[in-house]
C-alpha cells in the first residue's frame, strides 16, 4: 500500500506531465496535514529553480521556523543538492524519497546532517522517470546541470 502522501506527490508528478513538463512531484506535510503542493516548473515556467521541491515550498508559502521543524517533506525523486541545501536551512527534520534510483542527491551528507531519509523505493515513481527519460533526455539532462 502506498502511502497517501507520497500517492499525493506521485498525482502531482502526473500532473507535471500531463501539462509537457519533467514528471516529479512534492508536497510538504505537517501534523498529518498537507500544506503545500508542488511540481516541477522547469518546462512549465522556464523555470531554472523551481524543481519539484521547491515548488512545493513556494506554493507553501511563508512558514514558522516551528512549522519547518515539525514538517515532513515528500518526493517522487531522490532531492538534488538545491533542494536537499533548502530542506537544511529550514530545518526540515524528515524526508521521504519515492525512489533513488534514477537519481541520488547527497542523502548521505543530509543524513549526516541529522536529517530522517526515508527511501520507499516506489515503482510508479521509477517508472515515471524511465518512462520520461526515454522520451525526452535532453530535457532531463538539462534539469539534472548536465
Ligand atoms: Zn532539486
């Protein structure tokens, strides 16, 4: 059974992809609630900042240090070194990761830094990006700086 808030990243990386764009998806929980969605904006908006996580956290607007420090952050893909950075500053204690095998942030030195990295390793999100990548690699590439 899939966790109903990694069920909720995964629909918004669905929806990133239904609208042209990289198929990876957030959403910010706290005290079991969901207060801020997100996905990636890179096609969307030309965006070169606004991945997945970071939407998600624009679109939670602005929070307490005390909401960060209660918060949960969820994404389809495994956060890449922007956003692992910004779930440091703000303190973020939990991250859950649909998968990593796609692509692996710098899990070890977040968990180095006291951070709960969950990996749930979620089929549908591996083969989001397979599927994805396969299709447009370029595009991909671009949203990794490669
Ligand atoms: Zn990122």
């Amino acid at each position: 059974m899939t966790d109903p808030f990694m069920l909720a990243a995964i629909a918004q990386a669905k929806k990133s992809l239904a609208e042209g764009g990289i198929p990876i998806g957030s959403v910010l929980v706290i005290d079991g609630k969901i207060v801020g969605r997100g996905h990636n904006q890179r096609v969307q908006k030309g965006s070169c900042v606004l991945h997945a996580e970071m939407d998600c956290l624009e679109n939670a607007g602005r929070l307490t240090a005390k909401d960060y420090q209660n918060a949960v952050l969820y994404s389809t893909l495994s956060p890449c070194d922007m956003c692992s950075g910004t779930v440091l500053l703000y303190g973020i204690p939990k991250v859950v990761v649909g998968e990593n095998r796609t692509f692996q942030g710098p899990e070890d030195y977040v968990k180095s830094r006291g951070v709960q990295l969950i990996v749930q390793d979620n089929i549908e999100c591996v083969q989001l990006m397979q599927d994805f990548i396969a299709a447009k690699p370029e595009l991909w590439n671009e949203d990794i700086g490669e």
